[in-house]
C-alpha cells in the first residue's frame, strides 16, 4: 500500500497480518499454531509454524515476531492488523511502558505473562515505524447473514476512519486467510504427534 506523506511523498508501507490459535487450550497436552501473511506493494510472503503445549495468547505472540523477524531491513513502515485484543491493545493503549517502568509487574503486582516473547517483540518493533490495528476474527465474508455494516462500524471504532469499507473487507480477507495458516501450523503440530 502506498501512502501520502505531509511533505508529498509516497511510501509504500508494510503490511502484516497475524493470527494465532491453539487447539486444546486450557489442556495440559495442546497444538498452537501461527500464521502469517507479510505484503508490502504487490509482493506478499505467507509464513506459518505451531509449538506442542502453548497457549493461544502465546501463538498469537509468535505470529508477530516471526513476520518481524522476516524482515530483511530496518526503519520501515509498519502496520500490523490482528484480531487479538492481547496483542493489538498492549501497543495502541501502551501497556509495556508500565510494564517495563514497573519491572514486568501488571497492575495487579503479578509478573507479566509471556514477558520472554513481549521483551523479544518490543525489540523487534522498536527498529521500525509501527502502527498496531484491531481485525474481528472469523469473519464469514460469504454469508448472507454476516452483518457488515455492524462490524465495520465496529472496526472504524478500534481504528479509525481512515479505512474504507473496501479496505475493511479486504483486512478482513486477510486475517481470515492468517487464521488458515495458524491451522496450518496446528495441523503440523498434531500430526507429529
């Protein structure tokens, strides 16, 4: 996507969508997965991977940090889309500020859960310019039934106006499309188990 800067100029701005999942999550023996789409202009890269006995917010995590770990420079434009409200708000509302001021402790005095991936993903972003976006997940977009006016009035809430309805359904596409791939990773997992 390319966009319009004050002074006139245009930059193409990289895109991740991310979802994360995991099958059995409340079981002592699960398979998560995490999937990945990177598009920057007319070039797209899908990735995806699972873990044995994780959690969904960690896969949701690793979705992250993998597109992250993908890129081959630094100091690009970022906008990342995911439908978990764990990862998306943490940046958009700051919580790692007062994470990292209190020593990893919530506001609840408790050590932060995951903080080995939120130290590794805040490593990551901080080398580049990133804006973190909220996506309703699994969005029937072929269903008469789907209300689209409700959930992308529902999206412009969490993230502005800036998106046209057009780039809601496509996001929306897209995360759908992260989400088969993080169930492509759960797959893997199960079947080498």
């Amino acid at each position: 996507m390319c966009e319009k800067t004050a002074k006139g100029i245009y930059m193409t701005i990289l895109r991740i969508y991310t979802d994360g999942g995991c099958s059995g999550n409340q079981s002592s023996e699960n398979a998560g997965g995490w999937g990945a789409i990177l598009e920057f202009g007319e070039h797209k890269k899908e990735m995806f991977g699972g873990e044995a006995n994780t959690t969904n917010n960690r896969m949701e995590l690793t979705a992250v940090i993998e597109a992250f770990k993908a890129l081959n420079r630094d100091g690009q434009t970022v906008e990342v889309f995911s439908d978990s409200a764990y990862v998306s708000n943490c940046f958009r509302e700051k919580w790692y500020e007062s994470w990292e001021k209190n020593k990893w402790r919530n506001a609840a005095k408790k050590s932060v859960e995951n903080q080995d991936l939120w130290k590794e993903l805040l490593a990551l972003v901080r080398k580049h310019d990133v804006k973190f976006f909220r996506v309703k997940g699994h969005v029937n977009l072929n269903s008469k039934a789907t209300d689209f006016d409700k959930l992308y009035t529902k999206f412009v809430g969490w993230n502005g106006s800036r998106f046209s309805f057009d780039d809601f359904k496509y996001i929306t596409a897209m995360n759908n499309r992260a989400d088969e791939l993080a169930n492509m990773g759960i797959d893997r997992i199960k079947g080498e188990s």
